[in-house]
C-alpha cells in the first residue's frame, strides 16, 4: 500500500498532536489500507456472532478504508517499540450482545498495554450518538482514557453524534470530552467550515497550538 492518507483522518489528528503538544515526538502508523469495496466492508460486519471473528480479528471499514484488529495491533506494537508512551487511537468498532468488549484482540491488546506495560491509551468514543450505549470497542475497556466530542459552538456541549455511555458492560464511559466539531459536519458537506479542522487549520504549527488554547479560554 502507498503512505497516502485517503480520507484525511489520521494526517489531521497527528497534526492536533502536533500543535496542542509540539515538544512531543509523534509516531505515526498507517494501519488503514486500500480502497474497499461496499460487498468487503458489508461481509466484514455480517458475520453471525456464532462463527467468531475472522482471521485477523474483526475488519474496522469505514470511507472506503478498511483495516483488520491485527493490522491496527501491529502498528500500535511499532510505536510502543520504538518509545511511544501514548496511544492515541482516533477509531472504534461498534458491537452488540451477545458480544462483550473484551471478546475482541483489539480490546485485549490495549488492556494489556496500560495494565502490564505502563503504556496510557487514549481512545474515542466513537460516534453511535445520541443513543445510551453506544461506547465503541476498544473505548469500552476500562482501563483505556476514553474521549467523547464537544461542539465548537458556545456554550460548549457534547455533540449529537458522539457516542454515549455506560458500555454495554455498566462501565461508565466516556472519561472525557474534548473539542471535536458541531453536528452540523455532518452532510451537507457546505458545513464542514465549522469543523474544528478548519476553524484551527494546519495544526502542525505551534502558533495553531495558541489559537486552541485561546478557543478554550486559556490566554496561554
């Protein structure tokens, strides 16, 4: 596969890394390949329950993108490697009884990170809102910093979108929410302008780090 970033997502996170924390050396590690086609991410989600995950681990597709839980443990398993102490992980599986959180490598993978290798683990919520429950994998592992969205707008709320806890377990979730962007990013797509990407673009820079804090009411 190239090192293209086919829908923006990851570039524009590592560059929020960079600009709110711009001493910080980011790893970045593409674990999202291809260009799946509707009937690859359909299968991937359709499977009975009954017959396990496939080989791999179950298959996050989303945009056309797909990655299976293996290739993303592969990547986090890079960085830890080579010294990240954090994990940021901006993705999240959605599941349903009779599964449970932990049934999954991914869930597995991050739990043993923070417990037995000291390594802190943040993860989105993901966007099931406004409906209770709705906690992704692996947001719903106990251990892991779980992150909701709040709008850009004032006075600050959490966004429709954003999934909602406790998990399907009884575990409160999520830990935090954090600027993300209004619900309006959402289709019609003339509404991205809103979108804290653009409101605080090129967020490499440390200048872009100022701007944030100032959004948030910290003159420094």
């Amino acid at each position: 596969d190239t090192t293209d970033d086919f829908i923006g997502h990851g570039t524009h996170v590592a560059g929020i890394v960079s600009g709110v924390a711009p001493k910080a050396r980011v790893y970045n590690a593409k674990v999202f390949a291809g260009i799946a086609s509707f009937s690859e991410c359909w299968s991937s989600h359709s499977a009975p329950h009954s017959a396990g995950p496939p080989q791999g681990g179950w298959v996050f597709c989303d945009h056309g993108v797909f990655a299976a839980e293996s290739e993303i443990v592969a990547g986090i398993e890079g960085a830890v490697s080579n010294g990240a102490q954090v994990i940021n992980l901006s993705l999240g599986g959605r599941y349903q009884p009779p599964q449970t959180c932990m049934d999954f490598l991914l869930s597995q993978y991050v739990r043993d990170l923070v417990t037995n290798r000291g390594v802190a683990v943040v993860v989105s919520a993901g966007n099931g809102g406004p409906y209770p429950q709705t906690i992704a994998f692996p947001g719903c592992v106990p251990e892991v910093i779980t992150v909701g969205a709040a709008g850009t707008s004032q006075p600050p709320q959490v966004t429709n979108y954003s999934s909602r806890g406790p998990t399907l377990e009884g575990v409160m979730k999520p830990d935090l929410v954090a600027i993300g962007g209004d619900d309006n990013i959402w289709p019609p797509y003339d509404a991205f302008p809103n979108h804290i990407a653009y409101i605080f673009p090129g967020g490499v820079a440390s200048t872009e780090s100022r701007k944030l804090w100032s959004f948030l009411g910290f003159a420094d």
